[in-house]
C-alpha cells in the first residue's frame, strides 16, 4: 500500500478530521472512505485494525485513532 486510507463516518468530528488529515498529508497521499456511505468497506477496515473512527490506515498498516466519533459497531447499524 502506497498511499494512507482515512476511515470515517460522516459525522462531524470524521469531517473536521478529514479536513485537517487532507491539510497535513495531502489529497495526493490518502484515499478517504466513507464507512458511513460506503458499508462495503466496513470489513476492511476492521481487518486493518479500525475500531472507531475516524481512523488513519498508514502505508506500513500502523492504524492511529483519532478524535473518537464513532465505533464501527455504531457504524453497522
């Protein structure tokens, strides 16, 4: 993996996140996904290691939890 993969949810605190990841790394070098909109990767998230998000997946597989707005069990439904 070349590139980091932002996990969110759409809510407020995921959006300020996801502003503030595009400001510091660079639209270039991250693929964001919507977990909210985009139930399909829920899987892969967790399989990465995401167990709330929003949540940075770096290129080397560390993932870092940010700011806590939701688990991804909320996020299942």
């Amino acid at each position: 993996m070349s590139k980091s993969i932002f996990y969110h949810a759409g809510c407020p605190v995921c959006i300020s996140a996801e502003h503030d990841v595009l400001e510091l790394v660079g639209a270039d070098n991250v693929e964001i996904v919507n977990i909210g909109e985009n139930k399909s990767r829920i899987s892969e998230a967790e399989n990465a290691g995401v167990k709330s998000v929003p949540a940075l997946l770096t290129p080397k597989g560390n993932v870092l939890h940010l700011n806590y707005g939701a688990s991804i069990a909320d996020v299942k439904g």
